[in-house]
C-alpha cells in the first residue's frame, strides 16, 4: 500500500490523540509523517495510548499495518459484563449495561466451546466477568485452556463455580497478581489455600462477601502473599486478632486493608503488631468484632501514612480519634457516622491536627456547632460533608462554611428550630474548650453550712 496519502485515511477525531502522544524528536527527525508510521515500534507505542484514551477502534481501519499491530493491544484486556443480580443486590451507581454488552459475552462463550481458538489468544492477560451467574467451573476451565498468560482475573458478582475452579486456576496461573471473588458463594479455604499457596505473587485479593472463608484461609495467606497491596475481606464471618495482625505483619507492601462488616473474636491484640506499616487505606466500618480500642489504636500508631478511614458504626471511643490525630497528619477521608461514644472535642482535635482531610462524615456524631465553627476555621477547603442526624447545630454556624463544600444529610428545618439551644450549648463548650475553664460553682442552693460544704466539695471533684 502507498502511505503517501495516509493523514487522507486517518478519522479526523484521532489526530489530536496521536500528535499528543508523538515524540517531539521524532517529530523534527522525520521527513515526512508517513516516516513515523512505518516504525513499527513507535507505532505499537501511539497505539496503546490511543487504547487508554478509548479510540483505538478506529484506528483498526485505516491500513493493514495498523490493524496487525493494534489488534494485540485490544486482546490483552477483556471486559465482559453481566446484568444478573441476587435478591436485595445492586449494581453500582455508575453501572451501565446494554445490548452490545449481551452480545459480547454470548460471543465470548461461544469462542470459548469452539476447537479453533483466535489468533491472538496468547497476549490476553486480563480478564473481567463480572454480573455473570452462568460462569460455571466447565466455562472456566475452558477460559484456562484458551489463554495461558492471565495474570488478572476478576469474577466480581459472578457465581455459579467452586473449589474446582480455584484449584484449576491454582495449577495454570501461577503467575496471577490479581484475582477478585466478591460474593463467590461456593468457595471454600480448601478452593482458596490452593490459590494462595501456588499464587505466591499475588497483589491484590477480594474476597469480600465470601462467606465460608475462614480464618484458616488468613493464615495461609500471610504465609505466602508476601508482595499483597490490597486485601478486602468484607463481612468476614470468622476472623480473630491474630489472623489481621499476622497479615499486617507479614505483608509490608499492604496498601488497603478491609474488613468493614465482620464478625469474629478481636480482643486486645495490640501487643501482636510488630512493626511499622503502609497502610493507606483502612475499611472498618461496622465491625462487630471488635471488643474494645485497642487493637484499632495499635494498628493506626503503626500507620502513619494512612490516607483513607472508614469506621463508622463502631463504639469506639477518644483513644482512636486521639490516635487519629497524634499520628496520621497525611488523613484525606474520614468517616466517623454513627460512633456515638465520641466526644466533640475529640472529633474537633482531629480535624485541626490533619491538615489534608477533604471527606469528613459525622452522621449522628455528638456535635453541635463548635464542631462547625471548627471546621470553617481550620479546613475552609474541605470539600465534603456529611452531617446526617446532626441536629444541634446553628444556622450562624453552617453559614461560616465555605460554600464550596459539599454538604449532604444536613436537615435545615432542626437547624432553625434549634438555632438558640445551639448556639447556648456551642458557647458554653467552646469557652470550656479554649480556656479549660472548670464548670462553675451554683453558690444560690446552699441553704446551710453543710449544704455549703457539701457543694464545695462536689465542685472540686469535677475540677479534678
């Protein structure tokens, strides 16, 4: 083919895409443009741009060199979607399904039962089937015959496999970094000890929602995914203080830490962590397997690049605000809804101590508007706020707010209603809060000396 009128056959909406990502020495080197793409290593390198800017396809069509070198790039990731949900399940806000999605997945599962594979089967190495409760161990045992170099799996909300199809995972893909069984109801350790013990680089881990893994699996786990960055355990129903601390300790490279959800026997455990982490991200919202602070404190003194918390629904108390505020200045999400053992002035020392925090959620928290106040003084640059249940709290307040934070749950009706009591309740704190002014003595309801004395010595008990 002539190349000499080949800008002629690019689509007009892909040449600002490729001039971008043009060298700017091969630009100048070049003695016409034709001259770039007949180089086919440069080529392969404006291509797989263009696949991250989404507009490859077009390019499939313009000459037979692009389309030999752009095709491989589209087989390395496949993207299926399902549209099947369990009862009381739902898709994601952004979750989008149509037609074409329906037919792509027959289509895979018709190349699938054919003895002719295609061509370029050996370059796919990610995998996504997700929303899919057809995908039974015989589809994916034929998934492992067809493409041999997967190193990303993920089956997030498909179901209808069990042990058979980790195991034969296990001997095929021993090279997988990730693999994501959210809500795999069948799986059990047995199926899951044989991933992770012939996976040994894996690097991220979801096995959120499965709910006959035990702790046996967490073991087994620290044990051998030395090089893990993310593990989600969500709604674990079996999980103790020494299985988290033997992850936390033996997995340096752990970044995300869930386990919003659980259940188990956690103790006090603080005594078992053993060094310094990386945790960025911590999801523990709603664990009920909590017993007391301890080992939440231990875990956040170990984290002081903590950048993301979940913790609301727990009955946590001053020492992990107090901890939160001591040592993770780099906080950029926080959620606290519904931790009502919490005290204002807590709540009031984190947000001054970590200058980073953008998300703040304080639904159903013990603040009124020294809370606020506090927040308008300290981070005028928050962008999100959620306020659910927080009823004392002043208009005067709220309107010190920078208008450009988001604010969500924030009920105005009890806000006007209980504007003065607010503002009563808001002065009265933050004066204890500034000066640490002791309450003062009732001196009007002593009517002897003894009711005198008596008074007195009540005062200084609460003084200290």
């Amino acid at each position: 083919m002539h190349t000499d009128n080949l800008l002629d056959l690019l689509p007009p909406e892909l040449i600002p895409s490729i001039s971008k990502y043009l060298p700017e020495r091969d630009l100048k080197n070049a003695r016409n443009i034709n001259n770039i793409w007949e180089r086919e290593e440069l080529l392969e390198q404006i291509l797989h741009f263009l696949l991250i800017d989404k507009s490859l396809y077009p390019a499939l069509f313009v000459c037979r060199s692009w389309y030999r070198c752009a095709v491989p790039s589209l087989w390395k990731y496949i993207k299926l979607k399902g549209n099947d949900l369990k009862c009381y399940h739902y898709f994601p806000d952004d979750y989008t399904y149509q037609e074409r999605d329906r037919t792509r997945l027959e289509r895979f599962v018709k190349i699938m039962c054919e003895k002719h594979k295609p061509a370029y089967v050996s370059n796919v190495t990610h995998l996504e089937i997700t929303y899919y409760h057809s995908l039974s161990d015989r589809k994916i045992k034929n998934i492992v015959d067809t493409f041999p170099n997967i190193i990303h799996l993920n089956f997030k909300e498909s179901i209808g496999f069990g042990d058979r199809s980790l195991f034969i995972i296990a001997e095929s893909y021993l090279n997988l970094r990730y693999l994501n069984l959210w809500d795999a109801e069948a799986i059990t350790d047995k199926g899951l000890c044989a991933i992770v013990r012939s996976c040994r680089n894996l690097e991220h881990l979801n096995i959120s929602y499965c709910r006959n893994i035990t702790n046996e699996s967490l073991f087994v786990i620290a044990d051998n995914c030395h090089d893990l960055q993310e593990f989600h355990f969500a709604e674990a129903r079996r999980i103790t203080d020494k299985s988290i601390c033997c992850i936390l300790n033996s997995c340096p490279n752990l970044r995300k830490f869930d386990i919003a959800y659980s259940k188990g026997k956690i103790k006090n455990a603080s005594t078992l962590m053993q060094r310094c982490l990386n945790i960025e991200y911590l999801d523990f919202a709603g664990v009920m397997a909590f017993y007391d602070d301890a080992l939440i404190v231990a875990i956040i003194r170990a984290s002081p690049n903590l950048r993301h918390l979940e913790i609301g629904g727990n009955d946590i108390g001053d020492e992990v605000t107090e901890a939160l505020a001591h040592t993770c200045q780099k906080l950029e999400y926080l959620d606290l809804s519904g931790c009502t053992f919490i005290s204002e002035l807590s709540i009031c020392n984190v947000i001054r101590s970590c200058p980073k925090i953008q998300h703040l959620s304080l639904g159903c928290c013990n603040i009124t508007s020294t809370t606020i106040k506090e927040i308008a003084r300290s981070r005028p640059n928050l962008k999100f706020l959620d306020l659910e249940g927080c009823r004392n709290i002043s208009k005067e307040a709220m309107d010190q707010l920078n208008p450009n934070i988001h604010i969500e749950n924030f009920d105005e009706d009890y806000c006007s209603d209980s504007e003065s009591s607010s503002s009563e309740t808001e002065s009265e704190d933050e004066v204890a809060y500034n000066n640490d002014v002791p309450p003062p003595i009732i001196t009007g309801t002593a009517e002897t000396p003894n009711d005198f004395i008596t008074a007195f010595n009540d005062y200084l008990r609460q003084v200290g």
